[in-house]
C-alpha cells in the first residue's frame, strides 16, 4: 500500500510521516471520540488529524484544502496506519508461532 499523499495543498508533495506508537494513540483517541456529522466541529476534527500526520502541514492548511478531499485524506491516513500495523502484528504473530513449533 502506498503511503497517502496531498499535493493540492501548495502544490508540493506532502508523504505520511513515519507512523510511530504516537501515530497509534493519535489513531485511537480519534476512532474513541468518533466525529460525527452533526458535529460543528466535524471537518476541523478530520483536518487536526490528519495534519498530525504529515510534516510542515497544519490544521488549517488543510482545512484550505477543497472540501471533497478532506474526508477521503482522513481515510486514507486511518487506512494506511490500520494496514501498516495490521501486516507487522501478523509479521510478528507468524515470527512467535515459528518459535513455537516443535522441533523434530
């Protein structure tokens, strides 16, 4: 999976930063608090996260981006990280079950 990009910002490509154990909080407590449509707050709550994601990209630069690509960067980002944790548990389950095999 490539990793998500916004170029319409200022024209220039933004990457997803490193995801780290910080990625996952931020990740979490945005799943947890679950924005919701009737939320006021709802597109800047999408913009905050996603802007924790990429380098030199605030809030409110993305908030200047066209409303259509707001909700699906928010997406992509949570993808991307479900997807890069997703394969290293499995990496790591696969890893301790090999080490428990038996040994003939």
């Amino acid at each position: 999976m490539t990793k998500p990009t916004i170029t319409t910002l200022d024209g220039k490509k933004h990457e997803l930063k490193k995801i780290t154990g910080r990625s996952w909080r931020i990740l979490s407590e945005f799943i947890d608090a679950a924005p919701e449509y009737v939320d006021a707050d709802f597109i800047e709550k999408h913009a905050a996260f996603i802007a924790a994601f990429y380098d030199d990209v605030t809030a409110d630069d993305v908030l200047d981006l066209p409303i259509e690509e707001i909700l699906p960067a928010s997406a992509a980002t949570r993808k991307f990280i479900m997807a890069q944790l997703t394969a290293k548990l499995e990496t790591i389950e696969k890893n301790s079950e090999a080490d428990k095999a038996p040994s003939d």
